[in-house]
C-alpha cells in the first residue's frame, strides 16, 4: 500500500501534505449519527467545530445511502437526536432519503459548525502523545486540507483517527481473562478463553418492487457459489457477513462484493423458480414491501441494492477509562433499574421486556 501511495505520488506529482490549514476549537471526523450529535452538543456549547465526512450526505448507517433506520433509548438526548434520526420506516425503505435532507437542514442552522462533506481523512499527527492534526482528502477535486484543534473526536466508527494517532485497540473478542469479564450463563459464546475475530457482520440493504409487467433478470452465474438454492426477493438486516479470517476494515470490500453475490444470487433464484431452487420465503419484517408477497416473482424487479455497507462491528480504541461489565451484575442491574424512555419505547413497538438487542 504504502509502495503504491509514493508510486501515485511520484507520477502525478502530488504528495499527501496538504498546503491550507484549518483551525478549530473541534474537529470530528465522521458524520453518521455520533458524529451529527457530537457537532451539535459542541456548537450549542460556543464551539466553532469542524465536522469532516467522507460522504455526500450525513447519517452513515442511517443515511438515505445505507438506510438503517435509528430506533434506541434517547434519554436525555432526545431533543439533539430527534433532529438526525432516520424513523423506523423500516430498514431500507426509501423513506430513508427525507431525513438526509432533515439532518443537513438542522447542521446548517449551527453557524458554528463547518461541515466537511466528501472530505476522507486519511492521517493524524501527534504531539506529545494529544493528536495536533488531522489531514483529509476531498475524494473526487483531491483538495487536501490540514485541521488543527485542541480536541478531536473520532466518530469514524473504525476509529481511524485513534489508529493513526497509534492508540491502543481491541478488535474480535478478548479472552474473557482480559478484563474478567467471564459470564457463565452464556458460556464460551460471551466468555470465550482465547481472543479471536469473532464480530458481528456487515450488510448490505436491498429491495424490490412489482414493475406490474413482466420483468426479465438475467442468470447471474458469478454470484451462484454464494447464494446457492438460496431464493429472496427482499433483504433485511440480518442480511449480515463476518468470517473471522476476514477484517470488517481491511476486507470491507470483499465483504460488500459477498453481499452483492448474495443478493443478486438470492434474487435469480426467486426470479427462475425451479424444482432446484428453494423459496425461502422466509417472511417480511416490518411493512416494507408487503404488498410483494402478494405479487408473482415474473413481475418483479430489483428496486434499489445499497452500494455501501452497513457496518456493525469493529475497531474499538481503548481509552483511559475503560468501562468493564460484570455481566452478571450488569443485568441484573439493567432488569431492576428503569433506563429513561424504555417502557414509552417498548410500548411505542408493541415490543415485550427483553435481554435481546432491538433491531
Ligand atoms: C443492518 C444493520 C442493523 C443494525 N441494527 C442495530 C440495532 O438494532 N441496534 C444498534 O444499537 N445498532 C445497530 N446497528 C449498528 C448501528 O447502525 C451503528 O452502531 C451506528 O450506525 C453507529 O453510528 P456511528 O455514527 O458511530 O457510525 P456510522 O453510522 O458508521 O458513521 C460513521 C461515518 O464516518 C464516515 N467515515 C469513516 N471513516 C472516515 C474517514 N476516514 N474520514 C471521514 N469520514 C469517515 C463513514 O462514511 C460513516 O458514514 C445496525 C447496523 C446495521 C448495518
């Protein structure tokens, strides 16, 4: 990688310093939900604040390029969130786009907040152990600009800017030992002896619509080894892949083009029915495209297939402070103390008192 950059460099004459330099009170770096609600909290506090987002819109996960849609305890952050939120629509529906423009309509009414957006980081650099820069490259003009501050948050979600200013980081699973972090209920799923890659996956989201006319696919041979006798005409989130020889970071492109084999794969399948191919028909979550379970497969045609992946799992940089869960102790906790605004959310969605994680 690294031969490759100076290769680049050497040809077109362009190094990687960046010639402007910004100065704020604030960088963050990363304009999905953490990131938005970060810039506001800052701005509202008289913080001139930088917010640099390597995408054309803010919202990562939630965004109308992804569309996961937000549905948590807001608690005392109710009314910063509820201005960056993607409803419960749910995931995947073009609902989402609405709320791109919400987002970027409230970020504009903080004067105070520069939004950076198509601007990628790509460097830290440190002094005396606190970051003193951050570099980002706009991704299609190339312009490169330097931003100074005192403070910088990294809402990356891969926690770049924590790894190049080299702090230290877990990825997978500790051995449960690590932290004392064992919990017995669940056994080596949660506990596990030995560290590993084990993390959950990434999606892809990806829907599709009847045409109200016959519609052909075409077979998709390059994507059989992935689906197999798979058939689906919608995906939902748990649509997800993690293998643990593979980095949700390093491989997150390999890991999208499985997705896409799946997907495109999965939909061939329903669109050529045979006595070969199984229909899942594995049911619909939510309300999105019900109407399709009524439709024949020949009328079907895909309507929109995320190019992004949804990430879930990832680098987790280790701070200062490091917040261990007793497990056992955590739960029991969490059954005996209300947290604000849960019983409104489970009542909001028809949803019973549980342990699991709500999607
Ligand atoms: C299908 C699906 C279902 C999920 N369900 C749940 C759930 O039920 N409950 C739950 O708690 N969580 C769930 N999650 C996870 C949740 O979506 C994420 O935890 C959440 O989006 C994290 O928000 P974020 O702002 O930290 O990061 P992100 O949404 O990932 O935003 C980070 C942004 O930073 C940008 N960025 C990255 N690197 C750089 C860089 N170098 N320079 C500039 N910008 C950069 C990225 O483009 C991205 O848009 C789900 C995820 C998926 C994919």
């Amino acid at each position: 990688m690294e031969a490759l950059k100076s290769w680049r460099s050497k040809q077109s004459g362009v190094t990687d310093v960046p010639q402007k330099i910004m100065k704020y009170d604030l960088v963050i770096v990363g304009g999905g939900i953490a990131g938005c609600a970060a810039s506001i909290a800052a701005a509202e506090q008289g913080l001139k604040v930088a917010l640099v987002h390597d995408r054309p819109v803010l919202g990562g996960n939630a965004s109308g390029e992804i569309r996961v849609h937000t549905l948590g305890i807001y608690g005392k952050f109710e009314r910063i969130l509820k201005m960056l939120d993607t409803e419960h629509y749910p995931n995947g529906s073009a609902e989402a786009l609405k709320e791109d423009q919400k987002r970027m309509t409230n970020i504009a009414k903080y004067k105070n907040i520069d939004a950076f957006l198509n601007f990628r980081a790509y460097h830290a650099t440190t002094e005396k152990g606190k970051i003193s820069s951050v570099d980002a490259r706009h991704t299609s003009t190339g312009e490169m600009l330097r931003f100074e501050a005192p403070l910088f948050v990294d809402c990356t979600g891969d926690g770049w800017i924590g790894y190049w200013a080299g702090a230290d980081y877990n990825y997978g699973r500790e051995a449960s030992s690590k932290y004392n972090e064992a919990w017995d209920a669940q056994g080596l799923l949660w506990s596990p002896e030995t560290p590993d890659n084990f993390v959950m996956g990434s999606s892809v989201l990806w829907g599709s619509e009847n045409a109200g006319k016959p519609v052909v696919f075409p077979e998709v041979p390059w994507a059989m080894d992935v689906a197999g006798t798979y058939a689906e005409k919608n995906g939902e989130w748990q649509w997800e892949f993690s293998q643990n020889d593979l980095s949700q970071i390093e491989d997150a492109e390999t890991i999208r083009d499985h997705m896409f084999r799946a997907i495109y794969g999965s939909f061939c399948n329903y669109k050529h029915p045979s006595t070969q191919r199984k229909n899942s028909d594995q049911g619909v979550y939510g309300t999105f495209d019900n109407t399709i379970q009524q439709q024949k497969a020949d009328s079907l045609q895909l309507k929109w297939v995320s190019y992004l992946l949804g990430k879930r799992e990832s680098r987790r940089l280790v701070g200062d402070y490091l917040d261990q869960r007793q497990l056992d102790k955590y739960f029991s906790a969490y059954q005996k103390f209300e947290i604000p605004g849960y019983q409104e959310l489970l009542k909001k969605n028809n949803l019973k008192k549980t342990n699991k994680r709500l999607e």
